[in-house]
C-alpha cells in the first residue's frame, strides 16, 4: 500500500514539474511561429497542459478500468473550471477577475458544455455498437470538437492581438526540445500514475469514480493551474480562460481515444454498475461551465472580502459538487 502510494506521489510530481515547464515552451512556440496569445491560450496551451488527462484517461481504458478513464476526464473538467475563482483569489482584489476577460469565451465554454452532453448521453444510453472499434457517440463528440475549433477559429481570428516574435525567451529550436522533453515525462509518469491509483483504489476501499474523479483528475490538473498562474503574472487574462475552456473541450475528446484504447467493445458499455457516477461527474463539471459562462455574461462587478461574487458562487458549488462525488465514491 505505501509503494503505490509512493508511486503515486512520484508521479504526480512528474507530471507538475513537467507540466509547469510545459507551459511556456509552448507558449514560445506559438509566439515564434506567430500562432498568438489567443491561439496559445485557446487551443495550442490547452493541448499542451491537457497531456496528462490525455494519458491517464486512455491508459486507464487500455487497462480496462473505464471508469477511472472517463472519471479523469470529467472530473479533470469540474477541477479546471474552480481554478477561475483561484485567480479571482490571487488577484488580492484587484478582482473580479472574470471581469478581465472578454465574453466571447463563452463560445469555447459552450462548446465543453456541448460535448460533455453528448458524453452523457453515451454513458446514459450505454451503446454496445460500435464502427471501427468506438462508439458512435464517440465519433460524434471528435465532429463536434472538429466543428468547434472551426467555429472558435473565425471567433479567435477577429480577437487576435500581433505579439512581437523577438521578445525574450526560448528559441523556436530550445522550445521544441524542451517540450518534447517535458511531454515525454508526462507520459511515462502517466502510465505510473493510473497503475498506482487504480491499486490504491482496490486496496483502500475507494471506489475506481473515486480515484478518477477526485485524485487523479486534481493532479491532472495541475498544469492548467500553474500556466494560470504564470499568465495571470503578466496580466494575460484571456490566455487563462481560453485554455481552461479548451482543455475541458479537449479533455472530452479524450473519450474517444480512450474509446479506442479500450479493447472490450464501447467504453459506456464497459462501466459495469458506474455510469450514475459518471454521469453526476459529467453533470457538475458541465453546470459548473455554465455558471462561469453566466458570469461572463453578467460581468458582475460585486465583491465580498475581495473576491468577486461569482467566484464565491463557483467554490461553493465545486465544494458542494465534491462532496457528492466523494460520498458516492466511498464503498462503506
């Protein structure tokens, strides 16, 4: 029990040391191939720092425990969205920091919202058919992240802000080596990870739901976090929105590769007794995407001991929604 747990802790620190690192490597790159800070934010960064979620979940497929596999994902989408009121915190109220950002990111949280619902619907229905090996509903959530980076490209392209490709920082050489480097310890320290978690969870009576949602999809997580807060330093606000709302885009789409990872037909059909865990994961990661939209609506310039009202509207219902998760984890 202590090894894994040992294993586990590794890891974890594998993947948030490369993760931190893997931040601005990409964000170099995409400023040295002119991508721009709302390409870097939006789709190349949420890519970037979505690696981990990426491993874990369709290494848990491939494993056969589909539940820590679509629990990572979801659970990763309810962990991105609170990391919001994190920044609203570190702003030291300077706040709301919801304010900061522009509204059309409410395309791209949209968009998570929309595929996490064709998620649910796959776990819902629990299709045994498949083409090519995966689900039709996991076909339908790759067209719908397709349509979705078509439709935020012609929304990002009217935002887009020049950026000069000589500032300081890594060479376009240095900054592709490195992240080749750091993307290479996510990946090994994945596979370590979804191995410890998933013994851990068979010898500490928590259940696989657990152990995806809660656990892993937090440590997963973490570099959404810190390339947050390295954006925040330098008042790139819509950098942070865009790239948490692209990675919960993202980290859904990491159904399907775990649908085809997963060797024992459609992966909603493998849950085996978990889909009302996945699908109350599913529902709080996607309400919790809409309040923050809602926000960005409102535009709410409120704040209580200095942090902006919806930020203390987005802990509360994180708080409450993992609370849930964690009492129905628990096998008494």
């Amino acid at each position: 029990m202590i090894l894994h747990w040992l294993t586990f802790i590794l890891s974890a620190l594998g993947i948030i040391c490369a993760g931190i690192r893997l931040a601005p490597y990409g964000e170099a790159i995409g400023r040295r191939t002119g991508i721009g800070q709302g390409w870097v934010g939006l789709l190349f960064l949420a890519t970037l720092t979505s690696i981990p979620e990426l491993t874990t979940t369709v290494s848990g497929a491939s494993f056969g425990v589909p539940n820590i596999a679509l629990g990572n994902a979801f659970g990763s989408n309810l962990f991105n969205v609170v990391i919001i009121a994190v920044m609203d915190i570190l702003l030291l109220g300077r706040g709301p920091f919801l304010l900061k950002a522009r509204g059309y990111h409410t395309l791209s949280g949209g968009m998570a919202v929309l595929l996490t619902l064709f998620g649910i619907l796959g776990i819902v229905i629990g299709p045994s058919a498949t083409f090519l090996g995966i689900s039709p509903v996991s076909w339908l959530i790759l067209v719908g992240y397709v349509a979705g980076v078509f439709l935020l490209f012609h929304a990002e392209r009217n935002e887009a802000v020049e950026e000069d490709p000589t500032e300081e920082g890594p060479s376009l050489k240095i900054a592709i080596i490195g992240f080749a480097i750091c993307a290479a310890v996510i990946v090994v320290s994945g596979i370590f990870l979804i191995r410890a978690s998933k013994e851990i969870s068979l010898t500490s009576g928590l259940s696989a739901s657990f152990m995806g949602a809660i656990l892993v999809a937090i440590v997963t997580s973490l570099p959404e976090l810190a390339t947050s807060i390295g954006a925040l330093r330098i008042g790139a606000y819509d950098m942070i929105v865009g790239n948490l709302f692209g990675s919960n885009m993202f980290n859904i789409l990491t159904v399907f590769f775990a649908d085809a990872a997963f060797r024992r037909g459609s992966i909603y059909a493998g849950l085996a007794g978990g889909e009302s865990d996945q699908a109350v994961v599913a529902v709080c990661g996607a309400m919790l995407t809409v309040v923050a939209m809602i926000s960005l609506g409102v535009r709410s310039r409120r704040r209580i001991l200095g942090i902006g009202v919806d930020s203390i509207a987005l802990l509360l219902f994180y708080f409450g929604a993992t609370a849930v998760i964690v009492f129905r984890g628990i096998q008494f």
